[in-house]
C-alpha cells in the first residue's frame, strides 16, 4: 500500500466529516461557545500525540545520539516549534492550546472543565480518572481515550495515523461568518480569528504535506504498517465524526432550551 491508496481508502469518512450536519447548525456565538467547550479537549490531547512522537522519532534523551530519520526528526521538531512555542496576535510566544484557552475566555466560553481537567493531571490523576471527573460529552469522553489507546501502543506508525488523519478538522466558512458578523456588531473576536486562520496556515500550507511524507518514512515496505495504518486512521477519523455528533446534540439541544424560555 501507498499513501494514495491509504488516502483513497480514507475518502468516504473523510467526506462524511467535511459535510457533517454540524456545520449546518453552527449560527451564533453562543453555537460556537457550545462547539469550543468539548473541541477544547482535542485540542489539549494533539499536543500529547506531538509529544510522542517528538520522544519516539527524535532523541530527547541524555546522553544524544543520531536520529535513525533526520528529515522524519527536522518534521516534528518544526511542529513542536510551531504548536508549542508559536506568537499569538499580539507576539507573545505561546502553545496552540493557550491561544485556544484566550479565544475561549475572549468569546465567552466556559473554561471550567478543562481547567480542572488540567488541574488534576497535574496532581497526577490519569487522564481517565481527570476525564471521568468532569461533566462531558461521552463521545468527548470516547475521543480523548482512543487517542491515548494509541500513545500507550508506543508505535510509532500508529501514532502517526492518528496524528495525521484524525486531526483533519474542517473549519467552515460559518466561524468566520459569525466571527465578522460579531465584528460589525461592535465585538471582537480577534484571538479566535487569528487562532484559525493560523491553523489553516500551518495546516495546510506545511503540516498536512508534510505528516503524509513521514507515514511513508514510517511504513516503509512494510504491509502490516501501511494495515495498522489504514485501520487507526479509520477509527480516528470515526472518534472525530462521533465528536462532531455530540457537539452537534449539544448545540440542538441549547437551541431548544432556548426556544422553550
């Protein structure tokens, strides 16, 4: 198998993701608040896919030694670079994930649950016990376990498929809609503005190229790999499709609140 076959293989889901009927609801700040509070915890669990393959593909160990792949090992730093230590709008080094937490507080969103999430690994809870603690979405719950099933597989080709294809986020022309109608009703939104449209940058122009050149450096000739592969990527891309449908419940289930007051 090769990286256009396994992407042949991956078009059905990943058309199902880019038409979800999520976009289609998404029509207020309040619709997006309600999106980013369980979009937040995917955000958080990327940078622990990042980090490791940082440990596995480069050496963060003491005494160094040489890389087995240097280009694999310049791709990740240049990511780690990039989503833990990028500028925000202001120029002020920061994580993707902090730059998310600011656009959160910024536009209105309840930081609660990830706060305390945060606070409870950092007192040393697993990720399990932290994510049970918390009020979420089940498929919020479901999205951010399967992504460590795969960190504690310590393959690297694995880790690099759920990296890869299960973070195909599709951002719709509605944020920005609702972000610019916002604006001209005199609020301003500029962190999340620039927080996605710098997500699409990187995305895009850099990162998405080249994470499908490291799934060929990672699999190789090796069949069973390019099998691995292709069956986390499915499953990431179906943890994605079930996140997208419990926000999608969430937001419909406010939008009826809303009506019956």
């Amino acid at each position: 198998m090769k990286i256009n076959q396994l992407e042949q293989e991956l078009t059905l889901l990943r058309e199902e993701l880019n038409n979800h009927k999520l976009y289609g609801v998404l029509n207020s700040i309040d619709d997006i608040r309600t999106f980013m509070q369980q979009h937040v915890f995917a955000v958080w669990d990327f940078m622990s896919l990042l980090k490791a393959l940082q440990n596995n593909l480069t050496n963060t160990s003491v005494p160094w030694l040489p890389v087995a792949d240097s280009n694999i090992s310049r791709f990740i730093n240049e990511i780690v670079l990039d989503e833990e230590s990028d500028v925000n709008e202001l120029g002020v080094p920061m994580s993707h994930f902090e730059m998310y937490l600011d656009a959160m507080r910024q536009i209105g969103a309840e930081t609660k649950n990830v706060q305390s999430f945060l606070s409870d690994i950092a007192k040393g809870k697993t990720v399990i016990e932290a994510l049970n603690s918390l009020t979420l979405n089940p498929q919020t719950v479901n999205f951010v376990n399967f992504t460590f099933s795969v960190i504690e597989s310590q393959e690297s080709h694995k880790i690099a498929a759920a990296f890869t294809f299960g973070r195909e986020d599709v951002i719709p022309d509605m944020f920005f809609q609702i972000i610019n109608r916002s604006k001209n009703e005199g609020s301003s939104f500029s962190k999340l503005s620039y927080y996605l449209n710098r997500h699409i940058e990187l995305d895009g122009d850099e990162h998405g190229p080249l994470a499908l050149k490291m799934i060929e450096g990672l699999c190789g000739d090796d069949s069973v790999k390019w099998n691995d592969t292709l069956e986390i990527s499915k499953l990431a891309l179906q943890h994605r499709i079930s996140l997208w449908d419990g926000i999608y419940n969430s937001i419909i289930e406010s939008k009826a609140i809303e009506e019956v007051s």
